[in-house]
C-alpha cells in the first residue's frame, strides 16, 4: 500500500466497518458484497469500494468481500494487532465508567492505572486499580510502558496536565476535557464532546419534529 493521506472521513468509518464485520463473522458468514455491506451500514456500496481502495481494496469482482480476511485487514490498519497501554486521569463518574466498560480491553486498549488530585479516593480500587496521586504518574508512565492518556479532568486543569504527560512520554491523547489540547504535531489527540453529541441528536429531533 502506497504511503498516502487518508481523508479524516474515511478513517472515521473504520470502526463501523470493523464491527460490522466482526457481527458477520461472529454469525458465520464467509462473503459479503459491498452492495450488501451497503444495506447493512447504510453507506454506498460506491462509499464502500472507495474507501477500501485507499488500502488496497481486499475485494473480488464476482466474490465480494471475506469477511474473515477483511476484518483481520482493518483491525491491522486500526492498529488493533498489538496492545496500547492506558492510564485516566480523573477518576470521577466519567473515569470510573470507562474503566469498568470491558469491551475496551477485548480490542487492545488495556487500562494500567488512573490518577486523580483527590487524597479522598487515592488508594481506593476500581475494577482492581488503584488510584494513584498524581505525583506517582510519571514514574508509572515510563515504567508500564504507556502510550495513551485518557483525560477525565477539568478544563482548567486538562492542558498543563497533557504538557506534562507529553514530556513524559506519552503518544496519544483521548481527550474528554471542554478544551483543545496545545501538544506538538505528533502527539495524536482525539477530542470527545459528549454535550456535541447530544446537541446534534437535538437538531435532528427539531429538524424533524412533526
């Protein structure tokens, strides 16, 4: 595959194709055509074969798609075939629900520690870690080999803890904070806007309200 830029809008839709195809393959079903991947995520079949051009298109005219073959191929290009370590930082309601959702670590991403600024909780265990003081998180962070910081925090508190965890080595931010990240280019940032989210369901109930 030719080293390329991907459009954000594909990648976006990797994961919808991924877990379509895990649904099949856990079904049993050998093939797909892109027109039938079509009706199931109500995308193009068009959409679909452009999309999977920009790795090198895995189908067969007259034979569609294996399934098997192709989620392997997207889970790799997801980087689903090897583990990421993660630490949150915050260990409020939202912290706590993330890390007891298990379905994060049946697709690599491994919680190893959560840190929080409140004496209150430190020390306390959830889903079996310990939440640890703040001060404690750059020596965890170089020692368990960590590469993503999911960030559960304040926005007043959010961009001087994400220098930090920059300077100690970290690679990718999953940022739940109300503020953008001021990191160096390579240091990839996800940012999730939960109120966003809720606001676009709202348009679309408004938009089309009877």
């Amino acid at each position: 595959m030719e080293d390329k830029e991907i459009s954000q809008a594909v990648i976006s839709r990797l994961p919808r194709y991924f877990r379509y195809l895990g649904e099949l393959k856990d079904e049993g079903i050998e093939r797909v055509s892109s027109q039938e991947l079509s009706d199931i995520m109500r995308v193009t079949a068009s959409q679909i074969r452009q999309d999977l051009n920009n790795f090198g298109g895995f189908g067969q005219q007259g034979y569609g798609y294996n399934v098997e073959y192709l989620y392997g191929e997207i889970g790799e290009i997801l980087g689903l075939h090897k583990e990421h370590n993660l630490i949150i930082v915050g260990a409020g309601h939202l912290g706590q629900a993330l890390v007891n959702y298990m379905n994060f670590e049946r697709r690599g991403f491994i919680f190893r520690g959560i840190f929080d600024i409140n004496e209150k909780i430190q020390g306390t265990q959830i889903r079996g870690i310990t939440v640890r003081p703040m001060q404690e998180m750059e020596q965890f962070v170089r020692e368990n080999d960590i590469d993503i910081a999911v960030l559960t925090i304040p926005k007043t508190s959010a961009v001087a803890v994400a220098e930090q965890l920059v300077s100690y080595g970290i690679k990718g931010f999953w940022n739940f904070a109300h503020i953008d990240l001021h990191v160096p280019e390579k240091i990839q940032v996800e940012n999730v806007h939960l109120s966003d989210s809720l606001m676009k369901l709202s348009y679309n109930l408004a938009s089309h309200a009877e």
